[in-house]
C-alpha cells in the first residue's frame, strides 16, 4: 500500500494532550483515543496523526479496486490514524523536461475513490484537487456535494506556467468561498522551495488570505530548510498582526501547519 505515515504535535503541547485525555478508543487499539481533525485544526492546538495514500491506477478494474480499498482499509484500523489524505497525482513533465525513468500512469480521482471504495472509513478524509485538470463546474459541483464534518480538502495548482489549466488556483479559491466556505481547506507547503527562492513563507501567507487553515508538507528531507521556513512565515506573521500557530514534529519526516480559519 503506498503511503507515508505523518504525525504533528503543536509547539510546547508535546504529546501529553493526546495520551492523557480520555477519548473513545477504537477497536485494535488500547493506548491511543481519537481526535476530532477538524477541531484541533480550528483550535490551532494539539496533536494529530495521519496517514497519505495514493489511489490505484486509472486502469485497474472494479473488482481489484475494490479488493486494494478492503485491504488499505484493514490495514488503517490498527494504526489510531485521525485523518487520511488522498492524493490526486497529475503529469508533472511539463515542470522538468528531463526523461521520466518510467511513464506517468494516471491514477484514479481521490474524491471518486473516497465515495464508492472507501465508504467504511470512520476518520475524515483529506481529499487532494489538483484543479487545473478540473472544469470549473465539474469542481463547483464536488464541493457542492462535501460533508465538512467528512471531508477537508487540499487544493493544488498547475505544475508549470506551461500546463493547459481548466480552473487556476485563484478562481479555485474563490469557488470554494462561494460554494462551501465552511469546508476546511488546505495547501501545500514547500520547504526546500523555500530554500532556493526565499518566498514560500510569503505564499503561505497569502494562501492563508485565501482561506487556507492548514499547510501540508510532503516528506521532509532537508530539516534545516523546513526550519527556516517555520521561523520566516512566523517572523512575518508577527510582522504583519497576522496570528499563527504552527505544529510540527522535528523528530518526524513531516510537518503540519494549522493556521487561523
């Protein structure tokens, strides 16, 4: 099952919050009681852990999606998950002109995977929308039809200035206002961008003006560059009277970045 196991604790809170509280506890498991996600993100505070996964390919049928969602499922249960991310992968050639060492193979829409393979998941689902591969309406459409109480979202933009775009970021941001403001929205954040341009802190700030409550890394593999970027977007914020709270784990490969909603 491929997938990355990402855990986040709040500045100062440590993980005392989350085994000493008391807390449903779920089958399989003895020591660890859920969180509500979307609370501790609201709040800026405490300790969460989630789980990434990819869906199957494009190609794969009925019957073995519906085996690797079981399965993918099974595997979760034990894990004390408060969260699972789907990824929407997208062919990102355009961004690097170098020869792929295999082909890009199209995976399946995470939000069609979520609704009709995975339907027996008991935590909230982080759903990826890369929206330039969606038509405006298409998307206006699915957040429409999300259960904030189920779902939060992570909306991505075009790999390059040379992708064909059907829906920009910006105007992405702007449906979900119209449509479901109350759907928790996320974005991404890249630290080793971060160290070669010296703005992501900037474009964290200004997704957070567009209605971002939370930043999501992919594995982190230069800590220091992760750190500067924490110590710039927080620097700036105070700069700007704009309140913060940013959770991570330097012991851990990822990071998380709630943000006032």
């Amino acid at each position: 099952m491929d997938g990355c196991r990402q855990r986040a604790n709040s500045v100062g809170q440590l993980d005392i919050n989350r085994h000493g509280r008391a807390g449903r506890r779920r089958r399989g498991l003895v020591t660890v009681p859920r969180v509500e996600l979307q609370q501790r993100i609201a709040h800026r505070r405490g300790e969460f852990v989630i789980f990434a996964v990819t869906p199957p390919r494009l190609t794969t049928g009925p019957e073995q999606t519906r085996q690797i969602a079981e399965v993918t499922l099974a595997r979760l249960r034990p894990l004390g998950i408060d969260g699972l991310i789907l990824y929407d992968i997208d062919d990102e050639s355009d961004r690097n002109s170098d020869e792929r060492p295999f082909p890009f193979l199209p995976t399946m829409d995470p939000a069609d995977y979520l609704s009709r393979d995975l339907a027996g998941l008991d935590v909230p689902a982080i759903v990826y929308r890369a929206v330039s591969k969606y038509a405006e309406g298409n998307l206006r459409f699915w957040l429409r039809d999300q259960d904030p109480a189920r779902v939060l979202t992570v909306f991505v933009g075009a790999s390059s200035g040379e992708k064909a775009v059907a829906t920009s970021l910006s105007r992405a941001y702007e449906l979900r206002a119209e449509e479901r403001p109350d759907l928790p929205l996320g974005a991404v954040a890249i630290p080793e961008r971060h160290a070669r341009g010296g703005t992501e802190h900037l474009r964290l700030i200004a997704k957070q003006a567009a209605g971002c409550s939370f930043f999501v890394t992919q594995v982190v593999y230069d800590v220091n560059a992760a750190k500067d970027l924490v110590s710039d977007y927080r620097y700036e914020c105070a700069a700007r009277g704009v309140v913060s709270t940013i959770t991570g784990n330097p012991h851990s490969r990822s990071w998380k970045f709630p943000t006032p909603g």
